[in-house]
C-alpha cells in the first residue's frame, strides 16, 4: 500500500526536521556566550606581606578585602563594552586601591575585539567555550598583561568539573605604583607573578582564580632588581565560589535545553503533523488514536522536563540567596569585628604618643571608647612595673581606690 501524505505536511515537518537538526548541531552559534545583561561579581580574600627595608624581613600578613567584577556598561552590535574593577577595601569598608579597565568582547566567542575598550587586546574575557586543554590568552586586571595559561589537571568544585589551568609570568607595575617612595624617578616595580584559573570547560565560565605574586623594587637605570616591596596573594572566599558554581549549573541546564529539549520537541511536533497530513485509500480508526497519543506523550514529558529544570533553577537560586545572606551577615560581623580591634589601635596610638600613661589618663580615654563602640564591653588597665617602682605603684593605687592595694603572685 502506497503512503500518501498531504503537501503541506511534508513542507511543514520537513521545516521542523531542519529546525531540529540546526538547533541541535548550531545552539552554541546561535546564543551568546555572554548575554545583554552580563555581570560578574565575586569577593577576594587579599593577603599583603610588605617587605621592611630597615629590618630586612617581612612585616607580617595583612589582610583585606577585595570585589572583583565584570558589567556590560555599552552595546556595539555584537560587541560589547564590559568594564572589570578590582577594589581593594580594609575589612572596616575603608578604600586602600582601586583599578578599572574596559575590554571589548565578543558576545558570541568571548574573544577581545581589536579596536574596542582602553587598548587591542587579544585572548579571551575568560576562556573559550568547549574547552579542551588547550592554551589560551588571559588578561588579568591587576598586571594588564597577556599571560597564557597552560592546562594542568582536572578537579571538582562542589561536584561541578573544572579545568585548572596556570601561568607563571612576569609584568611591569610601575606607572599604577607611582606613588610610592622614590617611584617611578628612581626606581620602578616588576612583578613575578603565578596565577591560577578554574574554569568550566563547556561554558568556560571562570569558578574562580588565585594569584601569588611578589613585587620587587628595581633600579630604574640598570633594571636591577633591589629588594622586594610586598609579597601578596589573592583568593576567592568560598560564599563567591558556591555562587559561581550555581550560576555555571543554570547556564549549563539552559545549554542542555537549548540542545536536547528543543531539537526533541520538533522533532516529535514534525511527527505529529505527518500524521494528520496522511491519508490512503482505507478507511482507519488507528490513526486518531495514535495522533492524541503522541500529543500526550509530547505534552506530560514537556511538562515533566521543564518542571524539572525549574524545581532545579529555583534550589540554585535559593542556595545563591542564601549565600548572600551569609555573605552579608559575615560583611557585618567582620565590620564589627575591625572596629573593635580599631578601639585597640586607637589606645595603642595614645599610648604611643602620651610615653605614659596615668590611670586616671587611661579611664578617661576607655570611657569615650566605651560610649561609641557597642561591642567592646570591657578595657582595663593592668601596667607593666619595674620591681624597683613596686612600692611607689602600690602607695598610689592605694591613694586611688581607698583602700590596700598590693601585687600578689598566683601559683
């Protein structure tokens, strides 16, 4: 028996068929790589360690704040204009440095675009998208300097593959340090830098990155290196990585959509026209049936894959909620947490710059430090002593407390 389908029906699922077969070999060409409403935000854990030209030795870790972010500021065609910042903060809010740079992308690849943003730059924002371990060009905002990244091993960041990939180059920081002593008229500071990526490989959306660099001095004559300025480390804070991870999982739920569900859906949307296109000599009473069954089959799996997908968006968006609720409450414990140790600065300069200090002097200061700072309950006040001002100290504090005041040893 010949088949005979109706013209319409041939054209119509014909179409379908080559929707799905483009949608499923051509998704990653026809969506953006970065959309209109691109940005980018993830909080820095920085470490300083300024090296002490008297003494010869570093001072100690110092440890600040930093947000590292990504925003589409403007639109040329496919290309858009992202500004990233890095601002560095003390824990307490206060600004220590600050730096803006504007690249021009791609929307489709990612690629930096010659001829847009403050400089040609080539490379990618990130990384390419199916990423296969292969090298490529990263510009990092602090040292605005091409570093390619070579692929080192594989790892899982809360379950979620990631390429880790590292560059150990060297750049120039003087023009951005000018303000320091003696640069850049006498001396100028290099940089050796190793700087650490995890990036997804489908999207090559950046989980987070890690940077360990020492800054030396140099003489700007002879470009011989002096001595170092500051050894220094940067690290993403956990609340900032889990936020990346559900932000690549959405992304990556979206992509299997756009490359499984869809092609599927014409697919079974081409089939069911062909059936009400078909007609033959007999008379059949399959043919209804088998038309409302594949209707229904199509209609509950849609349903159950998109309930899925939003049960799954939703628990990624409630996790990112909820980091942000953490990452707020931290903020403000750390905030807190910098202003009272700002009450201790505060008596150390006074001790600093009185030499000596009365009793009295000192209740006077821990009173108005007691009024204005909530978390501090208690400061008192237990001086050194000489053994030779033991009997002097002991007659005064007596005077003060009116009655008999003396230094014990407890066993």
């Amino acid at each position: 028996m010949k088949l005979k389908f109706s013209f319409w029906s041939v054209i119509a699922s014909s179409l379908l068929l080559t929707g799905m077969i483009v949608m499923w070999a051509c998704s990653d060409i026809f969506f953006k790589t970065i959309p209109n409403n691109f940005t980018y935000s993830a909080n820095i854990i920085s470490y300083d360690n300024f090296y002490n030209e008297e003494k010869h030795e570093f001072s100690g870790q110092i440890l600040s704040a930093t947000n590292f972010s990504y925003e589409v500021v403007n639109k040329n065609s496919d290309v858009f204009i992202i500004r990233n910042r890095f601002d560095v903060r003390k824990p307490s809010g206060k600004p220590i440095f600050s730096v803006e740079r504007l690249y021009g992308i791609d929307s489709y690849t990612g690629r930096h675009i010659p001829g847009f943003g403050d400089k040609d730059r080539n490379g990618y924002l990130f990384a390419p998208k199916k990423l296969d371990k292969q090298d490529f060009i990263y510009w990092h905002i602090n040292y605005d300097t091409p570093a390619t990244m070579h692929f080192l091993n594989e790892e899982k960041i809360e379950e979620l593959k990631v390429y880790k990939y590292q560059c150990k180059y060297q750049a120039d920081q003087t023009a951005n340090l000018d303000y320091l002593q003696k640069v850049p008229e006498e001396r100028g500071i290099g940089l050796d830098i190793v700087l650490t990526l995890w990036l997804e490989p489908i999207t090559g959306r950046l989980i987070k990155y890690e940077d360990n660099t020492i800054a030396w001095y140099y003489d700007i004559l002879t470009k011989k290196r002096l001595f170092p300025w500051n050894k220094f480390k940067n690290e993403y804070d956990p609340v900032s990585i889990s936020n990346q991870v559900n932000i690549t999982n959405i992304e990556l739920e979206q992509r299997q959509w756009r490359k499984y569900a869809i092609p599927a859906l014409l697919f079974f949307l081409s089939l069911i026209i062909l059936i009400l296109g078909y007609h033959s000599g007999k008379q059949t009473g399959l043919l209804p049936y088998i038309t409302v069954s594949l209707i229904c089959i199509l209609g509950v799996s849609s349903s159950i894959l998109f309930s899925k997908f939003l049960e799954k968006s939703e628990k990624l968006k409630q996790e990112m909620l909820f980091s942000d609720d953490c990452e707020a409450f931290r903020s403000s414990l750390r905030k807190e947490i910098d202003d009272n140790i700002g009450v201790l600065h505060g008596l150390k300069a006074a001790f600093i710059i009185e030499h000596k200090f009365s009793r009295q002097q000192f209740k006077k200061i821990a009173h108005y430090y007691l009024e204005h700072t909530d978390g501090v309950m208690v400061l008192d006040w237990i001086p050194g002593i000489y053994h030779k001002n033991r009997a002097e100290f002991e007659n005064n504090l007596t005077k003060e407390l009116f009655h008999k005041a003396e230094i014990i040893e407890i066993f």
